[in-house]
C-alpha cells in the first residue's frame, strides 16, 4: 500500500492477478515487518479492457 501523509490523506493501489473461470478467494495480509496502518475502505475487482465497468463483490 502506498505511504500517505497522516489519515486524511488517501491513495490508491492496484495490482493485476489472473483468475481463471470458477469460484476465487482474495485475502489482504499484512507481512511480519507491516505495521499494520492500513485503512482498507474498498476493494474493487475490474475486467481489462473493459472502459471503467466495475464488479462489486
């Protein structure tokens, strides 16, 4: 996750994955150096190519 300024400062990060046809699990983990000051408000899952249509699960 992008470093910001203090809580009032936001940022996005993205990242790509490929998932096949089925059923899929997404998990957000911390590594043993985070520490953890993350505020998760969203998570959006977005076809490529597909002009901003966004899947909300």
């Amino acid at each position: 996750m992008p470093t910001t300024s203090d809580w009032n400062s936001w940022a996005q990060a993205a990242s790509s994955v490929q998932l096949d046809a089925g059923r899929h699990t997404i998990s957000l983990k911390r590594a043993t150096g985070d520490s953890g000051n993350v505020n998760i408000d969203s998570l959006a899952l977005l076809q490529p190519n597909s002009a901003g249509s966004e899947h909300r699960w």
